[in-house]
C-alpha cells in the first residue's frame, strides 16, 4: 500500500472507520498484487489526460492476519463494486462467519 487515506475522509463517509484505503501504488507493487497494467489512450471520453502506463483498479479485502479474504481485479474502467453493496455484505459475511471462496490449494 503506498498512501492511506486521511483519517475522517473517505472512510467515515462510508461509516467504515477503520477501513485503510490504498492508492498510488509503484506499477511494480500493482503487478504484484494481480493488477493489470493498461497503456494511455490519451484524453478519455470524460476529458482525463490518462498517464503513459497506469494501474487498472482492484479492491482487496485482508483478514485481520493479513491473509486474503476478497479480491476483485478489473480490466476496464466499468461495472466496479459499489461500496455500500461490498460493505453490506461484508456485514452478513462477519455476521454469519461466511467463510472466503477459492481457498483450496490442492491437487485437481
């Protein structure tokens, strides 16, 4: 994670205060953690001069033992999760003790 958010920013507005939000991460850490890496375009349609290389957005979601819980990695600019929908169901997960998917790592 290269920067977190200011605590009472982004976090509080999503009532979720001890979330930690990470940005700007070296396309190196990016591809380490599964993130594609797209090549600018140029101006997009909403008029944003995009960089010459930049990382493709992901949310991942740590257990409290820094093991991965959720993990969502895109390779376009659509459809992303909508946070108040990812916390809710964060919620029943917590509430129901859901355990995380794609944990097996044997033999197939």
């Amino acid at each position: 994670m290269a920067a977190a958010a200011p605590r009472g920013s982004l976090t509080l507005a999503l009532k979720a205060e001890n979330l930690r939000i990470g940005y700007d991460l070296p396309l190196s850490k990016a591809r380490e953690w599964g993130l594609y890496i797209s090549t600018s375009r140029g101006t997009t349609s909403i008029g944003i001069e995009e960089p010459a290389l930049f990382a493709e957005p992901g949310i991942f979601i740590m257990r409290p033992d820094a093991t991965l819980y959720y993990a969502s990695v895109q390779t376009m600019p659509f459809a992303r999760p909508h946070f108040d929908d990812l916390l809710g169901a964060l919620d029943f997960a917590l509430a129901k003790n859901y355990p995380a998917r794609g944990e097996y790592v044997g033999a197939v």
